[in-house]
C-alpha cells in the first residue's frame, strides 16, 4: 500500500516528537501563513522543476549561488489554479514545482541540472523519499527549444556514465502554466525548522546536497 506525502506527514507528527525529544514545539503543516519576502526578480531568467516536496527543492535551490528567489508552486496539470489539497490527493495532474529565478552573469542552465539531478533520485518513477504519487514525480518544465535541447543532452551523458544504478524517469514537457503555491509554503522549511516532516527528510536531504556540491553553494550557506 503506497501513502501520500500528508498521511506520511501525519504519521510523523505523531511519532517524531517522541523520537526527536529535544525538539521544540513544532509548527503544524497547516499552520499560520507567513508572508513571502520581496526579493530583486528584475533581469533575471527563469526556470521550472519537480523533484518530490517542493519545500525541499525550493530550500535546496535557494541556497545555490546565483539563484536569487525560488516560489513554490504546481506545474505540469490541467486544473486552473489548483490548491495545495486537490494537488496532494493527485486530483489534478499537477506536480508540487518550483520557478527558480537565477542570474545568468553568475549561473548557467547546465548548472541548474546539475543541482536538480544532484538533489533527488530521478530514476524512482512518482515517487521521492517517503512521498508517492504522480504529484511527486521528477519533472523539468521548459520554455524554449534551447533549454530542451540542453536537458536532453544532459540525461544523455547522464545515461552514458551511468550515474545512476536505473533508468532516469524525469519526465521533459514544455512549460504551461505555473501556479504559484499559497503564502504559508513559501520559504517553508525556512520559517519551520522545527516541524516534523522538515527535521526528518527536508533538512536531511538539503544538507546531502549541500555536502556533495559545496562549490555551487552561496557563501554562508550550510
């Protein structure tokens, strides 16, 4: 039987705190909304990707150098400004996304793959860690034959050197729509350190990424 990412959050909420007892009180996943900071988007490019939780790939993403502000939200689906309850239950077609707004002058789309692929495991098919379903699954949305061309060459050498043990699933479509998530997920694993599903899978898997690849990471980040 295979559980979704808010029955896996449930079970947590019940059992981490007796795992994790020096934890603080922790904040709920449907807890108080927290306002997204304005950040310097003006000039830069855009880029479009699922890999599991979006509050994991969006802290991961955040934390590279050249990246100035990344947004969660829902790409890949045919509902209309789908919310984060009809996502979770795979009613939609959408996946949990992140928009990465990245400075070309500092970073590369090449280098964005590699943060992508360097971060998740792209051969598990709608699925990534404790979290099934096609809402789940690895994804790059692109928005030019450029960007394309450039995802296609790199699962290719991906492929060639056999970086992974199984076949790489990631679906390659052309961006849609993206629709930016509601506020309380913005900078989530940020504004609750102490919530359960964070300290368990989204710190864990930000600081594997983070001690692969310390050349890519803005200075401080850790």
């Amino acid at each position: 039987m295979k559980y979704t990412r808010p029955a896996i959050k449930f079970f947590l909420i019940l059992c981490l705190p007796v795992l994790l007892m020096s934890a603080q009180q922790c904040t709920p996943a449907n807890g108080q909304s927290s306002s997204k900071q304005e950040k310097q988007t003006e000039g830069l490019h855009t880029a479009y990707f699922a890999s599991g939780c979006f509050w994991c790939v969006e802290a991961i993403f955040e934390s590279v150098q050249g990246v100035g502000e990344v947004i969660s939200g829902y790409a890949g689906g045919k509902e209309k400004d789908p919310t984060y309850e009809q996502v979770s239950r795979g009613a939609t077609g959408h996946a949990e996304a992140v928009e990465v707004y990245y400075d070309t002058s500092m970073i590369d789309y090449p280098t964005l793959l590699k943060v992508f692929f360097g971060s998740h495991d792209p051969t598990t098919l709608n699925r990534q860690g404790p979290d099934a379903g096609p809402q789940y699954r690895s994804a790059i949305f692109y928005e030019n034959a450029q960007e394309h061309e450039l995802i296609r060459e790199y699962i290719t050498m991906l492929e060639d050197e056999s970086v992974f043990n199984g076949p790489i699933t990631t679906e390659v479509s052309p961006l849609t729509t993206f629709w930016k998530a509601e506020d309380y997920h913005q900078d989530y694993e940020a504004n609750n350190p102490n919530n359960p599903y964070v300290r368990a899978v989204s710190i864990p898997r930000l600081q594997k990424f983070q001690s692969n690849f310390p050349e890519l990471l803005k200075e401080g980040a850790h």
